[in-house]
C-alpha cells in the first residue's frame, strides 16, 4: 500500500550505497539532456519530429532498465509525487476522447507523446538523490542551450546556413527549427541554471556557468519573442514573492559575489542583446525597432490568437464535455474555422487573412478543445497539485540551500506555464523536457522526501508491471523506429516529386504508409502522384482518407479537382462550397475561385460562372486560367468580342510570366539551384505550358502563344526538365510560320494600290510593323538555341 516517504529516506540513499542502475540512469537523463536539444537529421521531414523519436525510444529503454533491475532485486520502491495523479487523470481523460475523435489512432500516438515526458519526469523523481545528480542534468541542460544558442546566433549572422527568407531572425532554426522554440527553451532554463552558479564546488565551473546564462539570456531576448519575456518577468515576481516568504538567505550570502556577477553581466547582455535595449544599436542584432509591448498586443498577434482560440472554443461547445479528441485540434480546425465565421462573431474575421493552424497557440485552449471540461479539470488539478508540491516541500526543505533551489526550478516550471497561454511549448519535445526534468527534479530526494507517496512492488505484482513495463516499452520503440523509417520515405517521396519522378515517390509514400502508425501527408501525396498521372478513382480515395488524416485547404482543392476532372460535378461543388466556407486565402483560395466558376458554368449557371471568374481575373491578373475560361465561356454563349479581349489580355499575361521564368533561370554551366525553388519553377513551366495548349487547340493560329511555348521549353531544357531544345526550336518556328502567313494578306494590301482609308491604313502598318519585330526576334533567338 502507498504511504509518505520515511524521513531517514536521504539517508539511505547516499551515492557510495547507490545501485549501479541508479548512477547509470542519472547519466543517462544527463545525456538525454544534452543531446536531444542538439539532435538534428537533415533527412527528416521535422526536427522536432526526431527529438519526438529519439525521446520516446530513449525514456522507453530507461523505464526497461529501471524495471529489470527491480526485477533482479526482488522489489521495486517507487516514489510517486502527487503531481503524478493529475497527470495520470489527464492520460485516462485523454484516453476517452477518442469516442468523439475522428482518428483513435492519432489520440494513442499524442498520448504515447504525453507519457514520455510523464515518464522522464517520474526517473528523475526517482532516480536523482543528490545534488550533484541535479548539477549533472542541469549542467548537461545549459551546455546544450549554449551551444544551440551559438548556432543560432551564427545563422542570424549568416556565419552558418539558416532557414528560409531574408531577414536575420528567420535564419535563426538552430537545432529547434524555429527562433521560437529556441527562445522558449531558453527561458524555462534560465531560472533552474542558477542552481549551477550556487551548487557547482569548483570556481571555473560556476564562471562558466554565469557565461552560459548570460550567454543564452541574450539569445531569448535576440529571438523577439515578447511572449517569452512576459514569462521571465511572471517567473521573477514567483520567486522573489517564494523568497520574501521563506527567506532562504545562507544561499545568497554565501554566493553573492556570485551572483552579483552573475546580475551585472545579465544586465549588460540586456544592453547589448534586448532589441529595446540602448546598446543595440552597437551590434545592430535586432532586426525590429518596435518595443515588446507593441509587438505583443499588436494587431497581427492579436488577430491570430483570437482566430486560434475562437476555433478552438468553437471545437469545445461542440464536445463540452470530451472535447475533439486528443491531438485533434489540427485535423477539425477547418470544419470548426468554417462554423466559427458563419458565426455573429466570426463575420469580423472575414476580412482578414485567416491561416490553417497546428496548434492553438495556447496550451489551455488546445486542452479545452481536444479533452473538453473533463481534461480542464485534470489540468487545473495538475496546476494545484504543483502548487501543493512545491509549498509543501518548500516548508519541510532540509535547508535553506534546499529551499531556493526550489524556487529557482518552481520559477522555470512558472516560465512555462506562463508561456502557454500565448504559445504550445507542451509540444515541443526540447520545451517539455526542460519541463519534465525541472518537475522531476523538483520532487527528487536531493530536495527532500515530502509530497510523494512511496510504492514497494513485491512478487507477482512485481511481475507483471515489469512484464507491463516492457511490453509497452518494446512496442512504443518499434512503433516509434517504423514511424521514424516511414517519415524518411516521405521524405524521399517528396524530394521525388520535386525531380518528377512519381514513380520513384509513389513506391516510397506506399512504404511510408506501411510502416507509419497514424500516416496522414503520405496519403495525400500519393493522392496527388495518382492524379498527375491520371489515376482519379485512386487518387480520389486516397484525398478521402486525408479527411480523417489530413484536413486541409489543399485536400479539399484536390478532391474538388479530382471530381471535376471526371465530370461529378455535385461532388465536385460539395467540395468547392466546404473550402469556401473557411475562407481560404492566397494560391489556394484564388484556385477555389476559379473552380467555383468553372463548376457554376457546367451546373447551367452561366451567368455566375462569368461573374465569379470576371472577379477573380480583376483581383489576381496572373492567375492565366481565368482569362481562357473566360474566352471559352464567352465564346460558348455567343459573347465573342468579350472572349477576344480575354483571350488577348491572357496571352499578355502569360508572355510576361514566360520571360519572366526564363530570365530567373543562370546562364552560367553547371549552375546550383534550391530543390524547392527548382520544384516551384518546373511546376510553373508545366502549368503555362498547359494552358497554352489549350489555347493553340482553341486557336492555332495565336503566335504569341507559340512565342511563349518556346520560352518555356528553352527553360525547361534549361533546367534539364525536358532532353533537348527541339521543342522550343519547334514552337519558334510554328510562331515564325504564323506570322509570316499573317504577313502575306497584309503586304498585299498596303501594295495593291487600291484607295485605303488612313484609319486602316495606320492599323495595318502598326500590325506588319509588330509583326516584323516578332519575327525578326524569333530569328535571333533561333540562332542561340542549341
């Protein structure tokens, strides 16, 4: 049966009587720490996706170790916070929302990811009984962070290639794939470090340790995230109010010269690193001039959190009382994004660009959602259980350097909650282990032996929770190593399909979905290697599962294209009319446009189709497909001098467009391209290339068309998509025979001598004129082709 720990329980775990396996696994947690922040693998499709991995395989092996050796010993002595029973009653909560969850394979995947960390925080709690076991893990943790923090700061100062775009914070992914996550790392730590600068015994490692915080403190404020400075300042007020209260002074007489040295440097870094700070300039880090406070109840943050959280209460009116199922949130966002702006409330929101989003951009809320009332409450019962646990063993600490060690690892534990109502560190692996470790440290015997519960296991139940222990533990690290080999074929697949190869990426996706546990993007790019190739009744079934899978503006797009191209035009506007509804914006949205025109036409509703499609070619003038709709509807109902001047204003459009890809492409031999940009430019080639067939198939005799059919192959010979030049050769020539036909009537017009009206006469001369320029660059570009 439980009951409290025994007061002689430090006693008895001094280091020389310590088991082997305890030592081990304090190392282990040590290396754990240090290195899955830092793990990268470049062929993965997410960083934060392999420290996922890495970490379930690793806790699953510790908890095997832990389990064995209780096994040899004849019983296994748990010590089980109190913070463990909220936590239990959140993983069974969880657990029952599967009944309203469109995927139960996705609510046991998230859950599996909740009890690793649960786990980890349950070693430590465990396993750690000294101080020194703490100093391992926490100096592991900040060495880390320091060396995350310098490949970061190296990307901003493009020392080291970064992520995408141009500005010098979003070069900075480091190891954590966002400047972000980065930060929010940083800042959980930055309190429970200090212990280092009290605790380590020689002097070069405590100065050591005062650079690295300063070092990483300077880093959380580069990243200019005001979120995570709101969570330092809550953190801070924690614990001078747990000092003001307890009065843990020995620590701070005896380190204070520390610790003003520590204080100073931070203050100087502030100067120096703080994007409001009066010495940035000096450096010129900062890449914003605007202060936190604007950047954090600014519009833009504003909007975007409002749209998450009004999403996500939309989900938990729907399911009170379970919620949408765990790990949900992204896979009913738009259904719910589409109820929410038929909503009074949502109609303010139309206006605005209203993006898909992965997690709510609040811990409470996404609980809310996902669990309903019944995770809420587990979650408020985890909250006051933690401040139970820490009043509880702050009063029965052994001493005062007990005592604010304590406080320092409640004031990163506060960091984190605190950064959850604005931000999702819970699913952030390299967030959550700081979390894990700080709790399970926190409740360890290197701080005392209160608020815990001590389980002895003996005989058969021994038996079979080890048994337990590593059944689950074996099959979660096989299920995690499949799901890991499944995510390197999609990433494969994908890379595939940048090259054109579908053959290639459809053999690698079919793989993925074999060995995935829950495969969601795999489906949908299978989806669409069966459409490229004309497989609509595969391609169909595959965006179908999407809908329990992968729920996005594309997979609707995609369905809605799908049953078009076979002429199912009911399915096809169901589609098109649930994308409408969230509002899409960019590319996506301009193509549901576009298909909403095109479908209302084949319902028999002309009239809107025209009117639709008209809209949309005055709102994106390059989007080339509207104008030929329009020319062939135009045509169709007998409107020919509107389908001419369609037709004319596409082909302009499209001619820019072509020698504008054409000029993007080096001249130079053996010139180096990005895969994306390479697959962005091929799919634009492909496209115009499309549409002017269906233009010449209207009309053969539209040279222009021929004109920019050949700059397009010669980009796409160019960029070896197509084996030679012959195709381009053969378009300019088609062109050059147009127009020399076109040349013929007109020359003998102006040369007959027959009286001309000066109108006509100067129209004529400006077309041969035109003419003549477009043949006489078609011969020049004729001789440069291979």
């Amino acid at each position: 049966m439980p009951r409290n720990d025994l007061p002689n329980e430090e006693a008895a775990a001094r280091p020389h009587r310590r088991p082997l396996v305890d030592r081990v696994l304090v190392y282990l947690l040590a290396g754990l720490a240090f290195a899955m922040p830092l793990l990268i693998w470049p062929w993965s499709s997410e960083y934060g996706y392999t420290k996922s991995i890495f970490a379930l395989i690793a806790v699953s092996l510790m908890a095997i170790s832990a389990g064995i050796a209780a096994w040899r010993k004849g019983s296994w002595q748990l010590r089980v916070p109190w913070l463990f029973l909220p936590f239990a009653a959140l993983l069974v909560v969880s657990l029952l929302s599967i009944v309203p969850a469109i995927n139960g394979r996705v609510v046991v995947q998230s859950i599996a990811q909740l009890a690793t960390f649960g786990v980890l925080a349950l070693i430590a709690a465990n396993r750690v009984t000294t101080k020194d076991d703490a100093n391992w893990i926490l100096g592991a943790l900040l060495a880390s962070a320091v060396l995350a923090s310098l490949y970061g700061l190296l990307q901003h100062r493009e020392v080291m290639l970064g992520g995408p775009g141009t500005s010098p914070l979003n070069l900075m992914i480091t190891s954590m794939g966002n400047r972000n996550y980065l930060g929010g790392f940083l800042s959980y730590l930055l309190f429970p470090s200090v212990i280092l600068v009290l605790r380590l015994r020689l002097w070069w490692l405590r100065a050591l340790a005062i650079v690295g915080i300063a070092f990483c403190f300077g880093t959380a404020m580069l990243v200019e995230q005001s979120g995570i400075l709101i969570a330092l300042m809550a953190a801070f007020v924690v614990l001078v109010a747990g000092w003001a209260i307890f009065r843990p002074v020995a620590p701070l007489r005896e380190r204070r010269l520390w610790l003003i040295a520590l204080l100073v440097l931070i203050a100087i870094v502030f100067q120096f690193m703080a994007p409001s700070g009066p010495l940035n300039s000096v450096v010129g880090l900062s890449s914003s001039e605007s202060s936190w406070l604007t950047r954090l109840f600014g519009r833009s943050a504003v909007t975007v959190r409002t749209q998450d959280w009004s999403v996500g209460w939309e989900m938990f009116r729907s399911n009170p009382v379970l919620g949408v199922g765990l790990g949900h949130y992204k896979l009913q966002y738009l259904p719910y994004k589409a109820q929410f702006l038929a909503s009074p409330r949502g109609a303010s929101h139309l206006d605005e660009a209203f993006a898909r989003a992965g997690q709510a951009h609040s811990e409470y809320v996404q609980v809310l959602a996902e669990t309903g009332a019944l995770g809420a409450l587990s979650v408020l019962g985890l909250l006051a259980a933690l401040v139970m646990t820490f009043w509880t063993r702050l009063r029965r600490a052994p001493d005062e350097g007990a005592q604010f060690d304590l406080l320092l690892l409640g004031a990163g534990a506060v960091a984190f909650l605190v950064h959850a109502l604005v931000s999702f560190p819970a699913h952030l692996p390299s967030s959550s282990l700081v979390l894990a470790l700080v709790l399970g440290l926190s409740v360890s015997s290197a701080y005392g032996t209160s608020a815990r519960l001590r389980l002895t296991l003996k005989g058969w139940t021994l038996r079979g929770v080890v048994v337990g222990v590593v059944v689950l533990g074996v099959a979660a690290s096989v299920f995690a190593a499949r799901d890991f080999a499944a995510d390197l074929a999609l990433v494969r697949a994908q890379r595939a399909l940048q090259r054109g190869d579908v053959q290639a990426a459809q053999e690698d996706l079919r793989r993925s979905i074999a060995l995935d546990f829950a495969p969601r993007h795999a489906h949908f790019y299978l989806g669409v290697t069966q459409f490229s190739v004309g497989d609509l009744e595969a391609a169909e079934a595959s965006f179908e599962r999407c809908l329990t899978r992968l729920v996005t503006e594309e997979v609707y797009l995609y369905l809605a294209r799908t049953a078009s191209a076979q002429e199912d035009w009911e399915g096809s506007r169901e589609n098109i009319d649930r994308l409408l509804a969230t509002h899409p914006m960019g590319a996506t949205g301009r193509e549901a446009r576009y298909l909403d025109g095109v479908v209302a036409f084949y319902e028999t509703d002309s009239r809107r189709s025209l009117e639709v499609l008209a809209a949309l070619v005055e709102d994106e003038p390059d989007y080339t497909q509207s104008y030929v709709a329009l020319y062939r509807f135009n045509t169709i109902v007998g409107r020919a001098e509107e389908a001419e001047d369609y037709l004319r204003r596409g082909l302009a459009e499209i001619a820019r467009q072509a020698t504008e890809i054409l000029g993007s492409i080096p001249t130079d031999e053996g010139f180096r391209i990005r895969a994306d940009e390479y697959a962005e430019l091929v799919t634009r080639i492909q496209t115009l290339i499309s549409i002017l067939n269906q233009i010449v198939s209207y009309e053969p005799g539209e040279e222009l068309a021929f004109i920019s059919l050949g700059e397009l192959f010669r980009a796409g010979a160019a960029l070896e998509v197509f084996p030679s030049f012959d195709n381009a050769r053969m378009s300019y020539e088609r062109a050059q025979a147009i127009i020399e036909n076109k040349l013929v009537p007109i020359e003998e017009r102006l040369t007959s001598g027959e009286p001309l009206d000066p109108a006509e006469r100067d129209e004529l001369t400006d077309t041969r004129g035109l003419l003549m320029q477009r043949l006489q660059a078609i011969a020049t570009i004729l001789l440069t082709i291979p």
